[in-house]
C-alpha cells in the first residue's frame, strides 16, 4: 500500500530503543551497574546459570566480554561464582540477595522511567503495547 507512510518498524524500534537506552543508562549509573551488568543481574532472577556460556547467550554478549560484568559484579558481591560439582572446569553463576536487592533498586526506577516514558500513550493503548511487544520479544531463560 503506498498510502502506508509510517516509518519501518525497525526505524521505530531503533528510535525507542535509543530513547530508551538514554533514559536508562544514568539511571543505572547512578547505582553504578552497567547496561551489561544489569542484563546479568536480569537474566539471573529466575535462577542460576548453569555455565558462563549459556549466559552469555541468554543475554545476546560474547562469553569473552561477558567476563569483567562478571567480575565487577562479583567483587560487589551481587554474584557469586561456584565450580560446577559435576564439571570443575565450569562455573555456576549465582544471583546474591545482595545482587536481588540491587536488581529491584535498578528496576524500581527503570519502571518509574517507563512510567513517564508511556504517560504520552493513550491509557487504553498502554497495555496492548507492552502485550503485543511481550509478544514480538518474549525473554529467553539462562
């Protein structure tokens, strides 16, 4: 339809990611966590990692650079890292109550952001929006 002047989903979704990706970042810094970090701290809430791998591919980053979030994290003692007792080689990667604490501090006000974020959507438009994108991007576990 050349009537259809609305700009790509992708350009759309690159816009909002970006706005969003701006909104979050100091939010996040101002509980010194990273992007990544919080993507660990994330992708940990439901339980723990059964390899340094699998995590890294759970939250899209190569294992390499997946180590210093790792690190950080756990030298705040937000993670812990345990050999794998069927696999010595393997580390089991662990969410902290230290590391769930942060994790709701960080999303508290992640949603507060959010919340201003959506206050320019219709009311009735705000609940199918985060439906229909729960949809197109639904969350892979660890």
């Amino acid at each position: 339809d050349h009537g259809d002047r609305r700009d790509d989903l992708g350009a759309l979704l690159y816009r909002l990611m970006r706005r969003v990706l701006a909104a979050e970042t100091p939010l996040l810094a101002a509980h010194e966590v990273e992007m990544w970090d919080y993507s660990v701290l994330v992708a940990l809430e439901t339980g723990p990692a059964q390899t340094q791998a699998r995590l890294a591919s759970a939250i899209g980053r190569d294992k390499t650079r997946l180590i210093p979030s790792l690190d950080r994290l756990e030298a705040r003692g937000l993670v812990a890292r345990a050999p794998d007792p069927a696999d010595r080689r393997n580390r089991i990667v662990t969410l902290t109550a230290a590391g769930r604490e942060m994790l709701g501090k960080c999303r508290a006000s992640i949603r507060a952001m959010e919340a201003e974020l959506l206050a320019g959507v219709a009311e009735d438009d705000r609940g199918p929006f985060l439906r229909a994108l729960q949809q197109l991007a639904p969350s892979r576990p660890p």
